[in-house]
C-alpha cells in the first residue's frame, strides 16, 4: 500500500511540473523619436510599468533632441550635450545611430514618432514622413515586426495659429516658397487635425496608431487642474507617465489601473491619469 501511494506522489509531482507555465518569449520594443519620447524617462517609466506584471517585454530607445523620422536615417551626431546636438548630414558608406540600433536585435515592435508639426504640413507629411517610414521598415530584419505611430498632442500656444515651413527643406521640387498647416483655430479643432494628419500617415504605411493625442485632450478639458506639459510641448512627469500608460496598454492589452506603480507621481494623480488612459 505504502508502495503505491508513493507511485501516485511521484506521478502527481510529474504532472505538475508539466503543468508549470512556460517562460514567454522576450518581446524586444524600439522607440524611434525625439524629445517628445524621451523627457522625463518616459521609455524607463514604461519599462517598470512592465516590469510588474510583463518582465519578459523590453524597452529601448533611439531618440534625441530635435529629430524627425528623416533626421534618425540622414544625419550623423558629431556632438551631443545634455540639451542638444550638433548633427550633419551622413556621407555614402557611413551609417548613422538609429539605423545601427534598428541592425542590433531582431525588434518585435517598433514605435515612431516625430514632430506635431511636421505632420500638420501636408507636403512634409506625404512627402518626408511616409518616405522616411518606408525606409525605416525596409532596415527592420524581422518581417512580423509591428510597426505603432506615436500619435501626440497639440502645443500651447495661443490661437489662432499656423506652422510653415520653407519649401526647400521639404523637397526642392516644390515651387512655392513655404508649405503651411491649416489655420488652428481652438483646442478642439487642433487636436482633431492632428488625429486625423496621423490617421493619413497611419492608414497609407499600414501602420497602429496610439491615442496619445486625444488622452491629453482629455486630461486638458476635463481635468485642467493637471498640468501636462513641461513647457510649450514638451510633456512633464504627469504628461510622461499618461504616455507610460497609454503604451502599456496598448503592449500588454491589460488596463493601466491595475498597475500599483505610481513613480514620482502622487497616488491621486497617478490613479487618475491611469483611468484616463483606458
């Protein structure tokens, strides 16, 4: 009896080994952007977002000060301090840091950001970010790679207001001397043109699209007593860690609410911002 009640111990233990849940495959994620990314860690925010309930997905990032999507595949850093760079355009043969970084891992996900502006200018829009798009993903090795446009928010300048840019640093072949985004009116129509430039951008590359941009718009008209925004356009902590959620979300499919990580950011705050981001 003794005997087989020890057959059946050892059984059991052998189907509960086989029962332990396997170790998930690390998931490798790249942000390619600029400051809008970057201020006040939001990437490492993220990264200890998913470090509570997603250890295996991994967070990096190419960004610097200033870039566009064109700036990360033409220029090459000759300097950086801790508020900006010093850059000049790549020669042939040379390679610069964001096409080195995309060369490194087999990247599982890939999110691109760049400027509000530069999408609000229809000309720059189709003519250097769905271009500067198409060659990124040419450079990314893993054909299942997903591809997410960062989608962010309007800037706090006064209204009316409207962005130009010269001509000839969109494309030389434009024959009038700037090309300009429509006239913004108010916080509501600005952040809709801004949806909607991103949608274009989006739907012509076949790419996700965050929702960053109307999560701010939230937070503005609703809870305007949360100020997002270290500057004119620059997120601070609260703004950074609203972005934290939203990408969390979209990474895991699990809600931010859940999350006990707060941060630096005070737990009635941080709670409220978590909602917001569902």
């Amino acid at each position: 009896m003794r005997k087989f009640l020890l057959i059946i111990l050892a059984f059991t233990i052998t189907i509960c080994k086989s029962q332990k849940p396997q170790s998930s495959k690390e998931l490798n994620v790249l942000f390619i952007g600029n400051s809008l990314t970057y201020f006040y860690d939001m990437p490492q925010t993220l990264q200890m977002m998913l470090n509570e309930t997603n250890s295996n997905i991994k967070i990096e990032h190419s960004t610097f000060p200033g870039m566009s999507l064109s700036d990360h595949l033409d220029n090459i850093i000759e300097s950086r301090t801790e508020n900006g760079i010093s850059a000049r355009k790549k020669e042939i043969g040379e390679t610069t840091e964001t096409e080195i970084k995309i060369a490194e891992k087999n990247w599982d996900i890939i999110i691109l950001q760049t400027g509000t502006v530069s999408v609000l200018i229809p000309e720059n829009r189709d003519l250097k970010i769905n271009k500067a798009i198409t060659d990124i993903k040419k450079l990314v090795s893993n054909s299942k790679c997903k591809f997410i446009l960062f989608n962010t928010w309007p800037s706090k300048n006064e209204y009316p207001k409207q962005y130009c840019y010269p001509s000839r640093v969109i494309d030389k072949s434009i024959e009038k001397e700037r090309c300009c985004s429509p006239t913004l009116k108010n916080l509501k129509q600005e952040t809709r043109l801004i949806n909607e430039s991103y949608d274009l951008v989006a739907q012509k590359n076949n790419l996700l699209k965050s929702d960053n941009g109307n999560k701010f718009y939230e937070v503005l008209t609703k809870n305007p007593e949360i100020e997002l925004y270290e500057d004119d356009s620059h997120p601070n902590k609260y703004g950074a860690f609203l972005n934290a959620c939203v990408f969390y979300q979209m990474l895991t499919d699990k809600k931010a609410s859940e999350l006990k990580f707060n941060g630096e950011i005070e737990p009635k705050t941080a709670e409220l911002l978590k909602q917001v981001a569902k």
